[in-house]
C-alpha cells in the first residue's frame, strides 16, 4: 500500500506517518528528513537544499523529485510507503505518478489531515525535536519526562531554525496556496481521504485507518460491479 499524507506544517503529519507505518507494516519516507540528513552528512544536494529551508521556501523540483525516487526504487521500500511531505506540488505528485508507473505500482490514498492555521502556529512555536529520530515533543501538550531529552531514545531535543520567525508563515503560505492544490488532483483520481486532524492522535489514527478500510471495501465492491457488467455485456 502506497500512502501520500497531505497536511500542513504541525498539522501531525510526522507522528501519523510513524503509527501507520507501524499499524500496516510499511516505510514512512519523509522528504524532510532526506534533506537534512542529506546536509548532516555535508553532501553538496543537502547543502543546496539547506539554503531554501532555512527561508522556508521550497526546495526546487529538479533535486526533489530525483531525491525521492531514488529513495522510493529502493527495494526497502516495494511493500509500501507512507510519504511524508512529497508531494507538495502538482508537478510533484505528477513525477511521482510516473515515476511509480515504471515501477509498476501507484498510489493508493491521499489522506488529508486538516487543521485549522491558528492550532498549527501554536503547535509549530512549541515544537522540539529529538536529533536521533526526529521524535516529536511540545513544551505545553508533550513535554519530555526530562527537559532537554528525548524519552524514547535520550537524544537532545533541538527547536528547528525553520519553526521560528517569518520562516514559518512562508511555510504555512506556501502550503494553502500551493500544496493545498492536491487535494483536487487525488480526488480527481477518486484517492482522496478527508481527516480531521484536529483531534486526539489515536483518534486521528483511527479514523485514517477506517477511511483506508472502507475506501477498500468501496474500490472491490467497484471492481466486483464492473467485473459484473463486463461479463453481462459479454455474455
Ligand atoms: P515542514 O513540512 O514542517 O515544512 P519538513 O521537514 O517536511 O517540514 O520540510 C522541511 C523543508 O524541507 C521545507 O520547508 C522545504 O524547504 C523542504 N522540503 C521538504 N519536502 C519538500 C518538497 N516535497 N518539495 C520541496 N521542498 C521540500
């Protein structure tokens, strides 16, 4: 199963992507986190790359399309996916398609976690992050048991330069006027998932999960009845 989630920047995107990776057995690729390992490790795309995050800006198609795909042909990943943050443009989402089509897969769902802009400034201002893993905290909603230190791996917990400032309005601009342009191009496709991510994560998680299911169900059933009418207008 090959999953696109859409969401803007705080809307828990990261955190959803690790829990479905967990509840359906397949890899959360998070564009974010291949762009700054990328720079950890001083290669020249994660220096390029540096540059427009730290602006808040997008980093240009041409190294994110072929960052990703290089990734996704990895043999890690045949089973499925959860895409964190590639998409974010129409001409993204339309490499991506082809890109899949000569691995002879696709995506399946577009899960959309909607939050409303007032909820993600809050969340993003308070937001840390643990070096080894990209865990998530929050100064007031999640706070570590020991300040300063990751719980799950005791990594330190760092703000990012780009949660901070005029960067995260250019992000947030950017995503609902940009990215927000998907949700159009998957429900044309009949893949498109509505969340409320305004919510509990284990009820976000739950509902996801039911959505996945019935839209499953919905796409057999669909197959079942054309399957029907082809035999009936063969027959
Ligand atoms: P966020 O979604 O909170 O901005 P990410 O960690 O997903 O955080 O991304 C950090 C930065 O990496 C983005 O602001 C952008 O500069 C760059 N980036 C990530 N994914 C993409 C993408 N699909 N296209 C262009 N730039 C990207």
């Amino acid at each position: 199963m090959n999953i696109v989630l859409i969401g803007a920047q705080g809307s828990g995107k990261g955190t959803q992507a690790e829990l479905l990776t967990r509840a359906l057995g397949i890899r959360h690729l998070a564009s974010g986190d291949l762009f700054r390992q990328a720079f950890d490790e001083r290669t020249q795309l994660g220096i390029r790359a540096r540059a427009y995050m730290d602006r808040g800006e997008l980093v240009p198609d041409e190294i994110t399309v072929a960052m990703v795909l290089q990734r996704l042909a990895d043999p890690a990943y045949a089973s499925g996916v959860v895409l964190d943050g590639f998409p974010r443009t129409i001409a993204q989402a339309q490499a991506l398609d082809r890109g899949l089509q000569r691995m002879k897969r696709r995506i399946d769902f577009a899960a959309y976690l909607d939050v409303p802009r007032d909820e993600l400034l809050t969340r993003l201002s308070g937001r840390y992050i643990c070096r080894a893993a990209q865990h998530v905290y929050h100064q007031q909603t999640r706070p570590p048991r020991v300040s300063g230190i990751c719980d799950v791996d005791g990594s330190e917990l760092y703000q990012r330069s780009d949660d901070a400032g005029e960067a995260v309005q250019k992000r947030l601009d950017i995503f609902f006027h940009e990215t927000i342009r998907l949700l159009d191009y998957y429900k044309n496709q009949s893949k498109l998932i509505e969340t409320n991510g305004n919510q509990h994560v284990e009820q976000v998680l739950a509902d996801l999960l039911d959505e996945f299911r019935l839209h499953m169900v919905n796409s057999k059933r669909s197959q079942y009845w054309r399957g029907l009418s082809m035999q009936s207008n063969c027959g």
